[in-house]
C-alpha cells in the first residue's frame, strides 16, 4: 500500500488567524482576520493540508485550561467547515518554561511541526508555514519546511509577508509558491 504523503500549510494561530489578545480562549473575543478563510481555501484547492500551531502558555501559567482552549478550537474549526475549508489538526503547546519546564513542543522548538507531520502524514520538504513572530519561522527551519513566511504586522488584514524572497504581497508569495501547478486531486 501507498501512503499518501502531502505537503501542508501551517498557521500559527494568534496573529495570524485571529487577531492577537493576551491569552486569548473566550470564543467572544475570538476574531479572524481579513484574508484567513481565502488564504486557506487556496491552500486546500491545491491539495495541501492546513494545520495550525500554537503557543498557549496561558494553560502552564494558569490563565485557563486544557478545556476552554478545547472549547475554542473546536468553534474554531467549525467556522472553517462552514466555508467549506477542512483544518487537518490543531496542536497546541500548554507550556512554559518558568511554570513547567523546558519542552520539544514550545515554539521556535519545531515539536508540533513533526508530530502533526507523523501523525497527518506531511511532506515537511514541501510544506509552508505563515507566522507572526521570528519564533514561528524558526520552528519551521529547524522543521525542515520549505517555504517560511513571516507576516508583517501592522493591520488586521493578512497583507504583506517577509520570506526567502524577499518583503511582498501576501498573494504574490502564495501565487510563488502555488504556481501554475495543477491542483493535487485527493482521492
Ligand atoms: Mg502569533
Ligand atoms: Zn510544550
């Protein structure tokens, strides 16, 4: 049997698809930004998984729990499947390290990144990730991934991204990387 092994677009999430708030995990203050549900419909039209991975250190610090964060993704996922867009996997880190140690999963520790590619099955070699924060694009290095892109902050829209090419539109680095190519048909 062939295993199907596909190439994914990982989010982080505060920044990136929600608005970033200070430990966040009330759906009511939960607000996706401009560009979010197309960036991913793109994504998966072309056949790439879209995984989101999240620092949550307000769980080790005791801000609010495993549950409420539970709560939220999966409201969160909802909302994708609404319009149509499937989220592969959501992987959290509930760490920090003055409050439970050091972990393999806290970004720019690339931890999520590779349990999400071995239990999804991903081609990290073909795979892109869109962050926020410097940490964001290490973890993706240290992961292997091939196309790193860092938001420019400054709005609530998903607007501009600094990657190996260079600052530019979001949608000329999307277009970059996706091409002409024809989708990838899942079975
Ligand atoms: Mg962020
Ligand atoms: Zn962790």
């Amino acid at each position: 049997m062939t295993e199907t092994v596909r190439p994914a677009l990982f989010l982080d999430r505060d920044g990136v698809v929600n608005v970033e708030k200070n430990y966040l995990y009330r759906i009511g203050d939960f607000e996706f930004l401009d560009g979010i549900f197309e960036l991913c419909a793109r994504f998966r039209s072309a056949g790439y998984a879209v995984v989101v991975v999240t620092n949550q250190a307000g769980i080790a610090r005791g801000y609010y729990t495993e549950g409420d964060v539970a709560v939220l993704h999966d409201w969160m996922q909802e909302r994708f499947l609404e319009r149509g867009i499937r989220i592969a996997g959501v992987y959290h880190c509930p760490h920090h390290p003055e409050f439970s140690g050091p972990c393999a999963c806290r970004k720019p520790e690339p931890g999520m990144i590779l349990r999400a590619r071995d239990e999804l099955g991903l081609d990290l070699s073909g795979s892109v990730l869109l962050g926020d924060k410097e940490s964001d694009v290490e973890a993706g290095r240290r992961a292997g991934i091939r196309h790193l892109g860092l938001l420019v902050r400054g709005s609530r829209i998903l607007e501009r991204v600094r990657s190996q090419a260079g600052e530019l539109p979001l949608r000329d680095w999307i277009e970059g990387i996706l091409g002409k190519d024809p989708p990838i048909v899942e079975p």
